[in-house]
C-alpha cells in the first residue's frame, strides 16, 4: 500500500537514475510525475532520460519539462566527465518517444499536482532547486499544501566535507544558489539531505555487482549506468565505489529513522567565493542571528546508519527478481 506520493525533481544523471528506478520498485511509493531540471546535463538531455526512465521502468507516470538554466543566470557547462555526455554513463540508450511529455511546464505540474491532492505529496528533489522556486513563485499557498519537501543538496561540515564543485558548496545548490535559498525559507516541512551522509554511504563495487547478479533487469541497469560513475569516483576521490547521492533521499523518505537529523533555519550563501555554501543555525544556538532568525527551521541531516540504508537499496532492488 503506497504510503508516499511522489513527485521527483531530477535531473538524470547516473544516481537520479538509479534513485528512480528504487522508487519506481518500492512499493510505498506512489509516483505522481517526474519533473526534470538542468543540471547533471542540458535540459534536452535531463528531459530525454526521465522520458527514457519513465517508460522503461515507471510506464504510465507523466514527465514534464522544467528549467533550462538557473533563476539569475546562464546554464552552465554539462558535467560529461561525471555522469556522461548522455548523462547516464554514455550506454548508447534507445531514445524515448518525445510525444509523452506533460504540456506543462515543470514548475505548473507540481502546482497543479500538489492543488489536486492537498496535504500529500512529497516534493522529492535531486537536482538543482530552480522548479520548485519557480513553482513557489508561481503559487506561494503550495507551500502549505505539501506533505513535506526532502532534497538531496548541500554540505554542513559535519565530518569536514563542505563541497564537492567547490571547497565551500555542492553541485546542487552551487547550480542555483538563490533557487535554493528560496526553497529553505519557504514555510513548508523541509528535510536536506547532503552530502554530510551520503559520503558515508558508499556503494562498493561488490555491492554494485550484487545488485547487478540479483536484481533482474533493474539490477543489470543500475550495474551498467553506473560503470562511468565509479571511473569518475575513484579517479577524484580514490574510493572504490560510488556516493549514495540522490537514493539517500529516497531512502530518507521511506526510512527517516535511518537517519539522525539536526533542526534549524538554513540560508545559502548567493555571492562570493563561497557562493552555494549552505549555512545552518541550530535551533539549540540562542545567539542572534536576523539573516537566519525567522526562517522555518528545516531538518538537516547529520548522521545516517549507512549499512541500513544500502541494505534498503539493495532488498528493494532483489525483491522482484
Ligand atoms: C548531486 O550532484 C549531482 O551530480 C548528483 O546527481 C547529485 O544530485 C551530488 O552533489
Ligand atoms: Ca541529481
């Protein structure tokens, strides 16, 4: 029985894909559309994959296209050395049918989507944050309307990891900094998952192939997109294996327990060499603060017991098969 109804902002990208395809196999989750943003590549791109992904492994589930660059600037280059120039790892992928897309523009589907079920639906985004403002931009009352908003973006510091494109800011919210500072002081329920956890949760190689020699036809998927992504892995990190980005959020989403989280208002840093940095006031620190105060605390994500979380990923990828 579908516990959770979904709508996942991505930009796919090798791990958004491999976050769908989880979703698309769990059954709690009830997946409402998929929206694609810039990001991990071009929109045409993105919007190629999730229509791609849709109609191999959640047929039925209306894909719209969103945003081409970010809010106050242009597009930047397409990271082809991490996710690929096709951004799922360079497979040579058939292409989908294009004349399933939603009319709508990304950010008025999730209006639309989050007005038809009041009080319901996730906002499930991995990505950069530019729908989600747009769409807030376009009706502030969704705000109240949604069930909750979990992203996977940012860095805290917490193990002394503050970014992965820059010394002080990761990729998601370095992409649009100011889209991402509107989605934390929105008054909606809002969980970050950042990279504090989700360089603890490392997919091995070993577990990789696991997955690829017992997941069936998702497994043999997750196993091929993801060769490009462990190359990229260990030639920037040296780790033999992958970080658990954008299925960390889902898995946060099905089991919150997994993961220790710490309250408080966030800001976004918009300028400057540390442009993208996401700053937290804990709501146990009583020292004034007005560029934090009076923003809605929002639950960042400090600890994760990262052997559960994989076992989540792997057990809902075997289940099937
Ligand atoms: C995030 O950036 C993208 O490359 C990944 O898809 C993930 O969403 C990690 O910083
Ligand atoms: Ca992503």
């Amino acid at each position: 029985m579908p516990l959770h109804k979904v709508i996942y902002d991505t930009d796919p990208g090798i791990d958004d894909a491999m976050a769908l395809v989880f979703q698309a196999l769990h059954p709690e989750i009830d997946l409402l559309g998929i929206t694609s943003v810039f990001g991990n590549a071009t929109i045409d791109t993105t919007t190629r994959n999730a229509l791609y992904l849709a109609q191999r492994f959640a047929p039925g589930v209306p894909v719209a296209r969103g945003a081409a660059a970010p809010l106050q600037c242009a597009a930047p280059v397409p990271l082809g050395w991490i996710h690929g120039d096709d951004g799922l790892g360079n497979i040579e992928l058939p292409e989908p049918d294009h004349g399933k897309l939603d009319a709508r523009p990304a950010h008025r589907f999730i209006v639309e989507t989050v007005r038809a079920h009041p009080g319901e639906v996730t906002l499930l985004a991995v990505g950069p944050l530019t729908n989600l403002a747009l769409a807030l931009a376009d009706d502030p009352g969704i705000a109240h309307r949604v069930k909750e908003v979990v992203i996977m973006g940012g860095a805290f510091g917490i193990r002394g990891v503050l970014g992965n494109v820059t010394p002080a800011a990761e990729a998601n919210v370095h992409c649009d900094p100011e889209a991402a500072d509107i989605v934390c002081g929105a008054p909606w329920k809002l969980s970050i998952v950042g990279l504090d956890v989700t360089h603890e949760t490392v997919m091995t190689n070993a577990f990789l192939a696991s997955i690829r020699d017992r997941g069936g036809e998702p497994g043999r998927f997750v196993w091929d997109i993801s060769r490009h992504y462990e190359r990229f892995h260990f030639e920037s990190d040296r780790i033999e294996g992958i970080y658990a980005h954008d299925y960390s959020a889902v898995a946060y989403l099905l089991a919150p327990h997994l993961y220790e989280t710490r309250s408080g208002p966030v800001r976004v840093v918009t300028s400057g060499i540390a442009t993208g940095q996401t700053i937290q006031k804990p709501s146990a620190m009583h020292v004034d603060a007005p560029d934090w105060d009076g923003r809605p605390a929002c639950a960042v994500c400090v600890g994760v017991d990262a052997p559960a979380v994989l076992n989540l990923y792997e057990s809902t990828l075997c289940a099937g098969a």
